[in-house]
C-alpha cells in the first residue's frame, strides 16, 4: 500500500511538470499570436 501511494505521488509530480511546461509553451504562442490586436472578453454575470 505504501508503495503504490509512494508511486502515484511520483507520478502526479512528472505529470504535473510536464502539464507546467507544455502550459507556459502554450501561453508564450498565444501571447504572441494575439499580441498588437485588441481583444474584447466578455463576462457573464
């Protein structure tokens, strides 16, 4: 039992830095995608 919790936890923490760096990948294009263009966001209340 300790082994499998030992083992979920190391992958919760390799998922979680890979899910990091595909994220700030993702971001940095769409920064630059939609740099110089207005943007208008709608928000729903």
């Amino acid at each position: 039992m300790a082994t499998t919790r030992w083992r979920d936890t190391v992958k919760r923490v390799r998922l979680r830095k890979a899910f990091r760096k595909i994220y700030t990948k993702l971001v940095r294009e769409l920064e630059k995608k939609f740099s110089g263009k207005v943007r208008i966001q709608q928000v729903r209340m």
